[in-house]
C-alpha cells in the first residue's frame, strides 16, 4: 500500500512541479529579465566609471544560453524539486494516516501540504527572503545557501516537534487549547531562531561617481516586491497541486482497497 501512495506522491509531485514552472514562466521570468539587464546596467556603469570599455563585462563565457537556462534549466529544477516534494508529502501521509488524526485522506493530504509549505518555505523566507538572480553578492552564496538550509532544517523540525506537543496536550488541555500551544512553540522557537542567525541584506544600492553623483540607479523595489509575492504563488501554486492531486489519487486508492478487500481505511497504520 504505501509504494503505491508514494507512486501517487511522485505523480503529483509532477503535476505540481508542472503547474509552478508555467506560473513561474509567466509571472516570475520577466522579473529575472530586469534583474539580468540590471547586473548588465551596474557592469556598464562601473565600467564608465574605471575608465573601461561598455564592452568589456567580465561574466566569462556562458556554458547555456538564457533561452535554456530560463526554459530547460528552470523546468528541470522546478520539475525534480516538484517530484521530491510529492514523494515526501506520500511518506508523511503513510506515517500520519490512522495515527495521529481521523480525517480523511483528502483533508490529511491538503493539511500535510499546507503544514509543508508553511515550515520549509513560508517560515525561513521570513528570515532570508529570496532575491532575483544577479542582485546578490557572489562572494556570499555560499553562507546564504548554508543559513537558508539551516533555518529550513531547524523549521521543519520544530513544526514537527510543535505538532507532536500539541498531540500530547490534546487528552489534559483539549484539541482546541493543545493546537494553540503547540502553534505557540513553534512561534516563539522560531523567533528565538531568527534573533540568533544574522541577518544578510544585499539589496543593491545605486552606482555613485567619487562626488556621490548617482550614475546609475539601485535595484527597483517594485520588482524586488513581485519577485517574492510570486515567489510565495508558485510555492502556493505547487503546494495546492500536490494537496488536491494526491488526496484525490489517496481517496480514491483507500475506498478502493476497502470496498475491494473489506478492509477499513485505518488498516493503512497497521
């Protein structure tokens, strides 16, 4: 039972690596595209001002083209990421279905994918909000990939022990109070995680001559602002995908395996 709901997951996973690529195509791609003829307004600039030709860039040879990149690459990249989401949310569910709650397969899945979705995107880029490629230090990839992993590492293993903690209050506190303790935990552990971890601020400034004269202006915020909203829809766009596909492949599996072998839906955490 559980390769099948996992083969499902994996189904999903696909469907809602699909669905965010043509949501990130749409509404993500153009902000890359300011963001790249940016970097390549800063390179001119500087070069005005060092006394250099508006030819020389120094970004190297490209291995892929943008077109690639921005097509092939990206669709990879959202794809495989979508696939292992999906087989993830089936692991959780075959864990969680018939121990921890009594919902149904529809409700569990939609749960574990919005619970997903809050503690390993939502709640670290409150922390470390995603940047548009090209306004970032190159120097600091490299400790901005390690905290961000961190901080999502540390986030799903608090959401899980909050989850937990709130399981074990529901019989002295009730569902209701117990759920509110353990949001709580999480809350305040979170916070007490963010006070610790520094703080990255890397937004691009404008390009100053040595009068302090502006040559060419900083990053614009209303792109810095559309790259993270739509950032959060494609995550959101994803996450719903794999809920809905996946509670409805569950739903439909379990039913069937019960009216098929007489067997309940709780048989699953046996």
């Amino acid at each position: 039972m559980e390769k099948h709901l996992i083969g499902r997951g994996l189904l999903a996973g696909a469907l809602g690596g699909l669905a965010a690529f043509v949501f990130a195509k749409i509404f993500i791609e153009p902000v890359i595209g300011r963001a790249i003829d940016f970097e390549d307004g800063v390179g001119a600039a500087r070069e005005s001002l060092e006394g250099h030709s508006h030819g020389a860039h120094e970004h190297g040879v490209e291995l892929f083209t943008r077109g690639v990149q921005s097509n092939i690459g990206m669709g990879f990249g959202v794809l495989a990421f979508g696939l292992a989401m999906g087989a993830l949310l089936a692991v959780l569910f075959c864990v969680t279905y018939g121990r921890v709650t009594t919902l149904s397969a529809r409700a569990l899945s939609m749960l574990v994918a919005g619970g997903m979705l809050l503690s390993l995107w939502v709640v670290p880029a409150l922390k470390y909000p995603p940047n548009p490629p090209a306004t970032s230090l190159d120097e600091t990839i490299k400790q901005r990939t390690l905290l961000y992993l961190l901080v999502v590492v540390l986030s799903a293993g608090l959401f899980v022990g909050s989850v937990l903690l709130g399981r074990r209050l529901a019989p002295r506190f009730g569902v209701w109070n117990a759920t509110l303790i353990g949001a709580a935990d999480y809350i305040v552990s979170m916070a007490v995680v963010f006070l610790i971890l520094p703080t990255i601020d890397e937004t691009p400034g404008p390009v100053t001559d040595a009068a302090g004269t502006i040559i060419f202006p900083g990053f614009a915020a209303d792109d810095l602002y559309e790259f993270r909203l739509y950032s959060l829809g494609t995550q959101v766009v994803m996450w719903a995908t794999i809920g809905l596909v996946f509670g409805a492949l569950a739903s439909r599996l379990l039913e069937g395996k019960r009216s098929g072998s007489g067997l309940s839906e709780a048989s699953l955490s046996t």
